[in-house]
C-alpha cells in the first residue's frame, strides 16, 4: 500500500503544477479557421483559407504550447522577431479582373517566387546578424532556398518605400524560386489539425496547384503584454489565396459557371477542426448583386436572399452582412459530419456582369532596348476607370494630387544611372521638382550590396498615364557566378507600387468582432501592388570551350607520355634475341618446305638470309624515331603558341 501511494505523489504534483500554469495564465491559446469563397467577373473563383493562430503574454521563455507552433516561438525568441512576412506565390494576381482596392488583394496579392521581409528588436549592428540566421533557419523549415538570401547581393534595408517604417528591416525575394508541395506540406504541419480535419482538409494538391494562381502566407507579429514581467504575445497568421477555373458545360459566354466545393476541390467538408474556437466559411458577392439587395431588411428577408432570381445556393447561411459593395453570406460547418457534409454550391440563373474595384493607378513595367550592353527599365502607370470614385485624394498648393511610392532593387550586376532618371506625365516629359517629392538612393557596389529605389511621386488627380525610365549598364559575372541556365536570362525582382493615402477596408454594417478574418478586413491596409518580373539577358561565355580544351588537352598528353614511356621501357636488343630464338624454333620446317618447293620446281635451294630481322629492326626502330620526334615537336609548338607572351 505504501509502495502504491509513493507511485501516486509524482502524478499528483505535475497535476497540481497544471493546475496553477492553467489558472495562473489570464489567456489561453487560440486558433480560429475560416474561408472566403469569392466569384471573380472572369469566370473564376477566388478561395481565401484564413488560419489565427494566438499565444498570449508569458514569463516564461521555454513554456510548452497547446496550440501555437513550437518552431514559430522559437524563431521569434532566438531572432528576436518583431514583425515578419512570407509568401511564396505562383502565378500573378490580375489587378484588372480580381481587384487592386480591397484589403484581400492588398495584403495577398504577392510578387512571383519567394517573398520575405522582417523586423527585428536588436541592436543596430546585430539587424544584418539576425536576418541571415532567420534565412537559413525558414530555410530548413519550409524546404526552400530562402538561403540564398544571406548575401548582401540579395537583400535591401528600405526605409520608408516598402511602407513598414524602420530601420531595422530587411527585405528581399528570390523570383525564380519554384513553388511545389515542399512547401506547401511544412506550411500545413504549423496547423493544429494539419490538412486532416477541417476546412485545411480540402486542401487538395492537385486542386491547388492547378489554379491560376496560388499564394500561401505566412505573418506573425508580436503584441506586447504592457506589464512588467510578461513578455510579449505573438499572432500568427497563414493564408493560402487560390484562383481557380470552375469545370462547366454550359455554351454561353456570358452565363458564370455554378460550382460547389467538391468540383473545385474534390472534397467535401465533414467538420470543424475540434481545436478551433471559430469555423466560418463566407461568400462574398460584390457589384451589381449586392447593390440590388442592398435595400431588403435583414431580419426579415436575409434568409430569402440565398435563393432569387440570380441565383440558388444549395445551403442555407446562418447570417447576413452588408457592406457598401455587397453582400457577404456566413455558414457555420460545427453542425457538418461525416453523414451530413459540408458541399457549399452556387448556381447561376442568369447572366451577370460586374466589375472589381481598382487601385487608383495601375502599374506595369518593361525593358527597353537592345544588345547586351546597355538598356533601361521603364514604369508605366495608368489610370484606372475607378480612379475619379476612390477617396484619399489630397490638396497640394489648392490643387488634387495622388501620391504614389516605388520601391525598386537593382542587383549589383545591373549598374544603374540615377542622373538619367526621366518622368513622363500625360507623354510630356516634367522637371523632377515638379512631380517627385521625395526620393532614396541607394547605388550598388559590385559582388557585395544591390541596390535601392525609393521615391514618392506626386501626381495630379486627373492623369492619365505616368512613367518613368532609368538607363543602367549590364555587367560581367565570373565564370562560377552563372547559374547553371544562364542563356535563360537574369531576373529583375518586382517593383512595389503603393499609395499612402489610400488605404482599403470592408465596413460591415453589423459589428462581428469575434471572427479574426472579418476583423482583418475591417482594419484599413495600404493599397499596393506588384509589378511583373523582368528577365535580363546578359552576356554568358562559351561553356563548351573549358569542355573542349580540357578534352584536347589530356588527349595530346595522353600521346605523348605513352609514346615515351614506350620508348624508354623498350629494349631493342632483346626483341632480336627474341626474333632469333622464333627463327630458330620454325628452322626446320622451313628449311623441310623449301627442299620440298626446290625439288618439284627444278631449282637450287637458296640458303635463308640472316640478315632480315636486323633490317626489320632497324626499320621499326626508325619508325619509332620519327614518331617521337612528331609527337614532341607537336608538343614543343602546343607549349610555345599556349604561353601567354
């Protein structure tokens, strides 16, 4: 009996040590999931899969999780992490047809390839420390080359351009990283029920990775406790933004095609993730449907508004929201099961026609030029159709103006002349007072920085189209420098556009606090955008050359060691001696046959001359002579026309 209590008193102290951990933390961890299902004036749906992961304010460095990710904690207390982004994105958002003024594509429309940038809570002289130790760290974690940003050819430390004041930030991007289910797998194991239960669970690769365009993200943030002793929480959140094209039979161009979440995913939803605090999915319907039910009472008509002339959901939402641009429908799926699925579907009726809403200028950038020599990049910004109706237009000297910032970074190999910089509005070319207002430079040093673009435009508000031109240089790499599809070209990472006096946010008109994605959209973000990536041809040797010198080379080598190892390791004297002895051996026959032959032709025997071997000898022997006196004059010319004079 003894022995069975003295068994029990270590299982009731770590009972009792959970106990107050549990009591004594004000907060507890929280993870919330939801999904926002969106259809595109293309014909195509947007899928936005919104994870919060939260761990509230602690005293203790090495506490164990519930909920929150180990490894994220760990990289946010060993890096000293205030604030840090990544994405990696295929495909590009279309500004045009999916929106560029609404917080989902401002703060998830991302550059192609692999995107990071962090802020970090050290010292000054420690910011370039940290950042290279983050990159090899996400590195291992997420199975991607983001190593390759350590290098100081790789990464920039703006300002006030990218829109996060500090001068502890870094930032930088690798275009030509491939996006595959390497990363995609790491991504998932940060969720408390992965991709098994849940709306994580219709996470199809084949379905994702097939899309238009995909971008998953990852941004954490830490939220300081304000009280002595604790240290500060930390936010997670990851999305996952989709663009897909739904399979339909319908003839009609104009008709959208009805989905379901099976056909764009080919799962179905069979519960919430048991962890979660919130499952939401949302349908969002903007422009001309959600202007014409703008004026239906919601407490009376909200659930009539799921199946009318327009269209038919197959399921019934639990609530309603308005907001200026639509509607936005909310389903609950803690009721879905294993029996009872989860298949949300919209189905069309007749032909709609609507349009996103736009950022005030749209950006696209080109090279110009020819040869590789020279060149110069080029920036157009175009107005857009809803430029007149957006807000943030200020009053500069009693006249309307837009501001608009470029951020740029220019590899070392690409030398840029800032003195060239020329600025076009409506096609005529203005001084730079007139127009640029503030402007960072940055210059390259060969093989050690990139360099950096920032400058704040100030154009009037009924511009038509901006551009702006820069000519620059190419350089030469060494031969150990070039990738190995160097005759592919050399990527220019995108230019950032944003606005800072625009900023986007959805308003609903009924408060729902409790759900982190609506939350998120309520809060106003910077309207911003991407340019394209450019690919710059460079000049690039002949790499069959060191091939075929090499190969010629050893073979002339080859010749002429063998040869005069040949010549040293032969013995003249003893192949007579040897040549002898065979004679003598085959003598009698001979001498038997040549009797033979004699005697029926009639003739007298002629004795064998002896001198014959000798001569053979001697006949070989100055063979040999002339082939090393070939080969080693050969050798003599190659070592004479092959030093540099």
């Amino acid at each position: 009996m003894a022995s069975l209590v003295r068994s029990w008193i270590p299982l009731l102290i770590l009972q009792s040590f959970l106990v107050a951990v549990a009591f004594g933390s004000k907060e507890a961890e929280q993870f919330s999931e939801a999904l926002l299902l969106k259809p595109l004036p293309d014909r195509k749906v947007l899928a936005h899969f919104h994870f919060e992961n939260r761990a509230p304010p602690s005293n203790s460095h090495g506490r164990h999780h519930h909920l929150f990710p180990k490894a994220i904690s760990q990289l946010v207390q060993k890096f000293r992490v205030k604030e840090m982004e990544l994405s990696f994105t295929q495909g590009r958002w279309n500004h045009e047809h999916w929106g560029g003024f609404d917080p989902l594509s401002s703060m998830n429309a991302k550059p192609v390839g692999v995107e990071l940038w962090a802020v970090f809570d050290v010292p000054q002289s420690q910011v370039d420390t940290s950042w290279k130790n983050l990159t090899h760290a996400l590195s291992g974690l997420f199975c991607a080359s983001i190593n390759f940003l350590e290098s100081s050819t790789s990464y920039a430390a703006p300002t006030w351009g990218f829109g996060t004041n500090s001068d502890k930030l870094r930032y930088g991007s690798l275009p030509r990283e491939a996006v595959c289910t390497e990363n995609l797998t790491p991504w998932l194991k940060l969720l408390p029920c992965r991709d098994k239960d849940g709306i994580s669970a219709l996470m199809n690769r084949p379905s994702v990775y097939r899309g238009f365009y995909h971008s998953q993200r990852l941004h954490l943030s830490t939220v300081e406790s304000g009280q002595e002793g604790l240290g500060s929480g930390i936010v997670l959140e990851q999305t996952l933004t989709v663009v897909l094209q739904p399979e339909t039979t319908s003839v009609e161009t104009n008709m959208q095609p009805s989905w379901s979440l099976s056909s764009l995913f080919g799962r179905k939803v069979v519960g919430s993730c048991v962890l979660a605090k919130s499952s939401n999915v949302y349908l969002q319907l903007e422009g001309r449907l959600g202007h014409e039910s703008k004026n239906v009472d919601t407490e009376i008509e909200a659930h009539k508004l799921w199946k009318n002339a327009d269209f038919d959901l197959s399921l019934k939402p639990d609530r309603v929201l308005r907001e200026s641009s639509g509607l936005l429908f909310i389903f609950d799926i803690d009721k879905s099961s294993d029996s009872e699925p989860f298949d949300l579907g919209l189905n069309w009726k007749l032909p709609s026609k609507w349009s996103c809403q736009q950022a005030p200028l749209q950006a696209s950038r080109f090279l110009m030029g020819s040869g590789n020599e020279r060149g110069a990049i080029a920036i157009l910004l175009k107005a857009t159709e809803s430029q007149e109706k957006l807000p943030g237009r200020e009053l500069t000297d009693g006249r309307c103006t837009i501001k608009a910032n470029i951020f740029q970074i220019f590899p070392w190999y690409i030398k840029v002349y800032y003195h060239t910089l020329q600025i076009f509005v409506d096609q005529q070319q203005k001084t730079d007072s007139e127009v640029l207002k503030k402007i960072n430079v940055s210059p390259s040093t060969d093989k050690v920085s990139s360099g950096m673009l920032e400058m704040m435009l100030e154009l009037p508000c009924e511009v038509k189209s901006a551009a702006i031109s820069i000519e620059y240089d190419k350089g030469f790499l060494h031969i150990d420098e070039y990738p190995p599809d160097a005759n592919q070209g050399f990527d220019i990472p995108s230019a950032l556009i944003s606005f800072p006096s625009h900023h986007a946010s959805l308003d609903f008109q009924e408060e729902l606090s409790k759900s982190p994605l609506l939350s998120s959209f309520k809060e106003k973000s910077l309207v911003r955008s991407y340019t394209e990536v450019l690919l710059v041809p460079l000049t690039t040797p002949d790499f069959s050359m060191p091939y075929n010198v090499i190969t010629i080379t050893c073979t002339i080598f080859a010749l002429y060691f063998g040869s005069l190892l040949n010549v040293l390791r032969r013995r003249i004297g003893e192949e007579e001696r040897f040549l002898k002895s065979q004679g003598k051996k085959t003598g009698g026959v001979k001498q038997l046959l040549l009797r033979l032959t004699a005697k029926i032709r009639g003739r007298p025997i002629e004795a064998p001359s002896s001198e014959s071997p000798a001569a053979e000898s001697s006949f070989l022997s100055t063979k040999l002579i002339f082939k090393i006196i070939l080969i080693a004059g050969a050798a003599a010319a190659w070592q004479y026309f092959s030093t540099d004079k």
